[in-house]
C-alpha cells in the first residue's frame, strides 16, 4: 500500500458508503483525515466505524454551500497548515421521493446538478486556491460507471457524472501549471445508499431485467450476475 504518512486528505460525503471506505483506506495508508459531509452525524459514525483515532476529525459541511466550504476549509488550514488531497465524493441520485416516481422530475435534475456537479466544482475551487499557493496538490472526483453509459430510470444521474468526467479534465489543464493532478475514478456496482435508493424504484417500475419478487440487496444480486463478468460486487 501506498505511504501517506503525513499527508492531510479531505474527503466530502464521507458519511456512508464509498466516501466512508475511502477514509478507511486512506488512514490505513497512514494519512490524516477531515471527514466531511451534510450530515455531521453520518460524518461522526464513520469516526466510530473506522476507528483510527486521532487521524481523523469530523465537520458538517454542504457543498452547494460556498459559506460552508470556505469556513471548513479556512479552519482546516488555520489548524494543519495544507491539504495534500481532496476527494470529492458526494453525491445524490435524487431529491425527496425520487424513488416513488418511475420519471425523474425537475427537482431531481435541479437537486443532482447541484450537489453531484456544482458541488464539486465549488470544492474544487476552494481548495485549489490553497493548492496554486502550496504548487502541489492531488484532486480525485467520484464518477460513476453511469458518466459512461445511459440508464433509463436515471438519466439526471448520468448526465451529472458525465459531467463530472468533463470538468476533471478541464479542471486538470487549469491546474498543471501549479504541479496539481486532477483525476476521476468511476465505480461500478457498490451497495450503498444510493443504490438501495435504486433497488427500491426498480422493485416498482422494473427495468431491463426481469427482477419481478426481487427487492432491496437481492435485486442488486442480480444486477451483479448480468452486468459483472466475474459476478462479484464492488467493495468501498
């Protein structure tokens, strides 16, 4: 595993999920870690579920909110003097409902551009201005293997993480000038939150395949079998 001893990450919707296996994984290769998310609560109990004691802190904080990022990243700096890495992994599939309707709605547009799209671009952002100063930097976006391929029930979804793939790029050509790498990981099939979220609309509207009885992990199961050639799920 990769040395990060010393090194100070911030990691954003870092309360479940991947964000919460990417603390994990980064404090076990030795670096510090701010877990950041809307929920302060979700933020503390991957305090708990990781257990690295000291290596990480935990704040609330919204990313459509330039006000709450800039007062968490300027403490943040006050407090351990540099970041060495972002990642910015939060996101939503929806908003309120989004389950219950077999069409996504303009909220669900509204609400998934802005946290999953906007939100990454106002992290980023802030953070790199403390990059341009420190002339280093390492910036990892959260995708989705959905910025590469449609889906019929979540089309908002997709076009916001293919527009995260987009805004990598370019934000990594503004950024090489100051030794800054900009990055994005695209995952597969991973049970977490939003795809319980998944699980739940395909149980009532269906889909491409034939799930009919199937709910929540089992309906997931099946999606693995069809789509993963060794038919094994991803891990955060």
């Amino acid at each position: 595993m990769i040395n990060l001893s010393g090194k100070e990450a911030i990691v954003t919707g870092a309360g479940s999920g991947i964000g919460r296996g990417i603390c994990s994984v980064l404090a076990l290769a030795g670096a510090n870690v701010l877990v950041t998310d809307i929920s302060g609560k979700g933020a503390e109990d991957t305090l708990k579920h990781c257990g690295y004691g000291d290596k990480f802190r935990a704040r609330q904080m919204d990313v459509t909110n330039e006000n709450s990022i800039d007062e968490i990243i300027s403490e943040h700096i006050k407090d351990r003097k540099k970041i060495d890495i972002l990642v910015n992994n939060a996101g939503i599939i929806g908003s309120e409902g989004w389950s219950n309707r077999e069409i996504p709605n303009s909220q669900d547009w509204t609400e998934v551009y802005e946290v999953n799209v906007r939100g990454v671009v106002k992290v980023s952002e802030r953070v790199s201005k403390e990059f341009q100063n420190q002339k280093r930097g390492k910036i990892i976006n959260i995708a989705s293997i959905a910025a590469r391929q449609g889906s019929p029930d979540s089309p908002h979804y997709s076009t916001s993480k293919a527009a995260v793939v987009s805004w990598t790029q370019s934000h990594a050509l503004q950024m090489a000038a100051y030794n800054v790498n900009v990055n994005a990981v695209c995952p597969g099939l991973i049970w977490t939150p939003i795809w319980e979220s998944i699980a739940r609309k395909r149980s009532q509207f269906g889909g491409s395949l034939k799930t009919e009885g199937l709910k929540g992990k089992n309906l997931f199961d099946q999606f693995v079998k069809a789509w993963i050639p060794l038919q094994r799920e991803q891990t955060p």
